[in-house]
C-alpha cells in the first residue's frame, strides 16, 4: 500500500491520525475508559463510602514490559486472594489427583 500512496496521501493521514488515532492504541484507549468506568460504578454502589476511584492508566497495558510467566502468575494469584480475602471466601484446597 505504501508503495502506491503519494507523500501528499501519506501526509493526510499522518495528519489524520493525529486526530483520530487508528490501531490497537486507540482500543486499548477506549477499554480502558470503560473499564474505568465500570469498576467505578462498582465502587460507587457495592465499597464504603469515599473508597477511591480507579484511573484509566490501571487499564492500559504497558506492552513494553517484559515479565516472566511465573511472575505473572503470582500477579494474578495475589489479585485473587485479595478479592477472595475482601469477600470472605475462604481458598479451596486443589484437587488429589487419584493414580
């Protein structure tokens, strides 16, 4: 495509871009802000009064960063602890595995 398009065409939607940005960029924009906006809701509704409110950059991957899977893994464990701690359920036991 680029092969075929003037400097003048490239120009315009460079420019366009800048106004109304294309790609993954501005999708991760928009989730952000709707997943912004219902966390909190949901903190409006269902925490203590004055709980503080999340931000759009909670939302917004950083695709830089490089973690490993274990560290991942441990992100996400300790995000379901602190749920499961914050609501009372009590960690289940895994599964014996029966040989």
């Amino acid at each position: 495509m680029l092969d075929e398009l003037t400097s003048s065409q490239l120009s315009e939607w460079e420019a366009y871009n800048r106004l109304d940005p294309i790609g993954t960029w501005r999708d991760d924009f928009r989730m952000a802000f709707l997943a912004m906006t219902m966390t909190n809701l949901t903190i409006d509704v269902h925490d203590k009064k004055g709980a503080q409110h999340v931000s759009m950059e909670d939302f917004i991957p950083n695709w830089d960063a490089t973690a490993t899977v274990e560290e991942m893994k441990k992100v996400f464990k300790d995000i379901v602890q602190s749920q499961n701690k914050k609501m009372g359920i009590q960690p289940r036991k895994p599964p014996v595995k029966k040989q």
